[in-house]
C-alpha cells in the first residue's frame, strides 16, 4: 500500500511515528493508501526548515519571488488534469468539480504574482520641517496553515502563495483523508524555483495540530474547517501569543421572493445544495420560500433533484459524486430520518441509493425536506452533505429575521427582480458573503474570503487585501536628516511644525 509522507525541505520525508490513517476512494470504498501522521518532533524539523529559509527568503526580492510564482502558476495550468485527478481519486467530486477548485485556487496564486503592487507602502514628505514618514509592510516569519478535506487544493492555495508572496515561510498540514493534492503543489513549487523549506508539508491528526499551534517559532496560523475545531484553534493559538485566521461552518440560507425567477431559483438551488455532494462551507442548506411561492418552488427542486445522475467522480456522466467516509455518509443519512421524526415532509429521500458496480462505495442520494421546523436537527446543524431544507415565511421582514437569527453568518443569497429589495437584503442580513441571483457568493481572488458570527474567528478574512494584511505587520519609519542648526535640548511633545 502506497505511503504518502511528509515534505521538508523541498523533498519527502519518511514518518516515523509509526502511526498511519487511512486514505480511502470514495467511489469504491477501498482503502488504497496510507498517511503517515506526524510526531512532535517531525513537526519541529519541519519549523525549524520553515525559520531557515525565512532568513533569507523574508529578505528576498520582490523580483525573485514574483519570478517563482509565475512558473508556479505555469506549472499548475499544465498540470490541472492530473491534479483534479488526485482529488476525485481521493475526495471523490466529479472532475468538472476538480477542475473548478483548482482554477478557484490559481486565482490566489495570480494574486500573488501581483504582489509587488500589493505591498508598496506610503510617503508622507514634510510632515515637519525636513521630516519625511513612510509606511511599510513587512512579513512575520513562520506561518502555519491547517486546511480541510472538502478543498484539498483549493483551500491550501488560499493561503500559502499569498503568505510566501509577502516573504513568509510556511508549514502546511492538509487534512488526513486527502493530502496527495498538497503533495503535488509542494513538488510543483519546487519545480518553479521555490527554495527549501518555504514550503513545508506535516501530515497528521491532533498531535501535528497541537504542536504548530503551541509552537514558540510559529506567527500566525490560518484555519478552514467546523466550528468547534475553528474555536479550538483560536483559543489555543492565541494562548501562545499568534495571530489567528480561523474560518469556521455554515448553514447558508438562500433566500426567494414571490418575484424571482423561480425555474432560476430552482436551478441554483440544486446546483448549490448538490454540488460536491454538499461538502462546501458555501453550500446552500436552507432556502426560504417567501409568501405563496412554496409548493411550486419545491416541486421544481423536487423535479430537478430526482434527475440528478450520481456516480463515481471519474465517469463524466455523473454530476455528483460520493461523500468522503462511510461515517460521514451514515450520519447525513441520520439527519434525513429525524427530520421526518421532528416533523418535516421528506419530499425527496436519497438515502436508499446504491450505484450498480460500487455498492461499496461513499454514496448518498439527495434528499429534499420541506416545511422543516426550526426546532428540527435538519435546519440547526450544519449537515455537510446533499440535504436542502425548505422552510417558509410569509414576508420578507420574517425571512430575513429567520436568516440574521442562525449562529452562523458565512454565505446567504436573495433572488428577486426587485433591485430595491436586494439592496435592502445586501445591507440588512447578517453574514458575510451575500449573492443577488448568485447561489455561491464566493468573492473573486482580489476580494476577501470570510464570514460573520460562528462562521470566522479572527478579524481578518482570508486571501485579498484581508489575507495580505493577516501576513504582513505595519511598520511606520520617520525620518529626519540633521542640518547643521538642529541641536540643542528640549523634552517638550514633538510637534509637527
């Protein structure tokens, strides 16, 4: 069985730890790899390759590095195909959707490129007299980032290229269950250029986790994964003194107006709710049925749903693929049963699907629940899987109270006619990320990623102007060169003049 390991100092690295997890594919079901999980110490030697590098790379040209990042984002356009290939292999969404999440996280690495005009400073001359200040922005060393299963590329793109662009060095532990995504960017940075130990691979569970978060040489550390684990992270990152970006769950709710478009709508609702079998942070969960609109919005969703043809992520006749673990494909199937327990109407129940040829495998049907109650398990915990609940409301002021009332506020969307009640929604609701007609409000490389309440811990976002500033500290220079009066004493204020 095929071992993946570790990358320090731009090569691969045995673990030692003796201690392995496995990496399944999720179509067959099948475990076809191992990885090894990381001890203190292999997470130290990755640091300490990380604070090397740092001392000449932090001081490196803006030139160099833009240099390595152009080859990088050639090399990753060349070889998109192979690496969408390791994600349907290991995460199991369908190619289309691979492909997708690759060029979402080339839109960073071109971000990146531009990072000579990202980090110029300012000038202020004469602020007094032959007194000049300028503003700089410098990086802080050693970052670490901790990235989820559902973006195994995409999501570690969001972080490392912009952190290395502004001079860090960095320490990436990709989730378990799919890490070969991250171990072919790694080798990719160092086909473009990219010297040892800017970027450093650990593979591993908890212990691997504990000790970047508790590590003295470690600044900052950017997080994307559940809620619970998002406030984990922040707590104990800043207990030992860093700088945290910790991007947590959702339960996006998608919003329709008796004026909208309802076979858009229904078409965005299955595109959103379904896509990558559920398993987005930017997924809709919820959509709210506003006034009379209800039964024949949900008969087209129903309609819709019923159509969808789920298979492995390699056949391109399927548009949806399996769920990542048998667990986690059995607990999204639970929250079906209890809805109708607690009180729903199962419109569409998928969880009696098999696919001929993969019994075996991760795969869950898509379920459609209406006239969920609020009080219900389906509408108050996020799912991560290819359920969508509908709720109703009679007005737009109940709707949008439902909506600000979640713990959460990563990602919403409204879909109406009406410009006046859009630019109402944009500016009323209590999240994040707001799309008008747009079911997946993710922003664009040069915008910033991140949500409100339970959904972000830190007060930066992640990528865009957010993510520069996250790994970079301000620096304030003033300057004065002495003229032959200068001199004298006086421990007065200085002032301006």
């Amino acid at each position: 069985m095929k071992t993946l390991t570790h990358w320090i100092d731009g090569k691969p690295v045995e673990g030692t730890s003796g201690r392995f997890g496995p990496v399944y594919n999720p179509a067959t079901g099948d475990q076809e790899k191992q990885v090894a999980f990381a001890t203190v110490e292999e997470v130290d030697a990755a640091v300490a390759s990380a604070r090397a590098a740092f001392a000449s790379w932090g001081g490196s040209s803006l030139a160099t590095r833009t240099a390595i990042l152009f080859k990088y984002r050639e090399l990753l356009d060349a070889h998109r195909d192979e690496i969408a290939e390791l994600i349907t292999a290991e995460h199991g969404k369908v190619h289309s959707d691979a492909l997708g999440e690759v060029a979402r996280g080339m839109e960073i690495v071109e971000l990146a490129c531009g990072i000579s005009v990202q980090l110029k400073g300012e000038l202020s001359t004469q602020v007094s007299n032959r007194v000049d200040v300028a503003s700089i922005r410098q990086p802080l060393g050693v970052v670490a980032g901790i990235t989820p299963f559902n973006f195994p590329a995409m999501v570690p793109m969001w972080m490392f290229p912009l952190a290395i662009a502004c001079g860090n060095t960095f320490v990436l532990k990709p989730s378990e269950k799919d890490p070969s995504a991250s171990l072919r960017l790694a080798e990719l940075a160092t086909e473009a250029g990219l010297p040892e130990g800017v970027l450093n691979i650990v593979q591993g569970d908890k212990t691997a986790v504990d000790r970047l978060l508790e590590h003295p040489d470690i600044e900052a550390v950017s997080f994307v994964g559940s809620t619970p684990i998002a406030k984990y992270i922040q707590l104990k990152a800043v207990e030992h003194g860093k700088r945290v970006q910790a991007l947590g769950g959702a339960k996006n709710h998608m919003l329709v107006l008796p004026d909208a478009d309802l076979e858009l709508a229904a078409d965005q609702a299955i595109n959103a709710a379904y896509g990558s079998a559920g398993e987005r942070c930017m997924a809709v969960s919820v959509v709210v049925a506003v006034g009379d609109i209800g039964d024949e919005l949900v008969g087209k969703i129903a309609e819709r749903a019923k159509k969808l043809r789920i298979g492995p992520g390699d056949d391109p006749a399927s548009e949806m693929g399996p769920l990542i673990t048998r667990e986690h494909r059995d607990k999204v199937a639970s929250y079906v049963a209890s809805a109708a327990e607690q009180g729903a109407e199962v419109v569409v129940d998928g969880t009696g699907l098999t696919v001929e040829g993969h019994e075996n495998g991760f795969f869950l049907g898509v379920s459609l629940l209406d006239r969920v109650p609020l009080t219900a398990d389906a509408y108050r915990d996020e799912i991560f899987g290819p359920v969508l609940a509908v709720v109703r409301a009679q007005t737009y002021e109940e709707a949008i109270q439902l909506i600000n009332s979640s713990r959460w506020g990563n990602g919403t969307a409204i879909f109406t006619r009406d410009g006046g009640a859009a630019r109402r929604f944009q500016m009323e609701v209590k999240a994040g990320m707001v799309g008008v007609n747009v079911p997946i409000p993710v922003p664009v490389g040069y915008h910033s990623f991140g949500g409100w309440k339970d959904s972000l811990f830190g007060d930066l976002h992640i990528y865009g102007n957010d993510g520069i500033a996250f790994y970079t500290q301000g620096k304030v220079v003033t300057t004065r060169w002495p003229d032959p009066s200068d001199g004298g004493i006086n421990l007065g204020f200085p002032s301006n003049s």
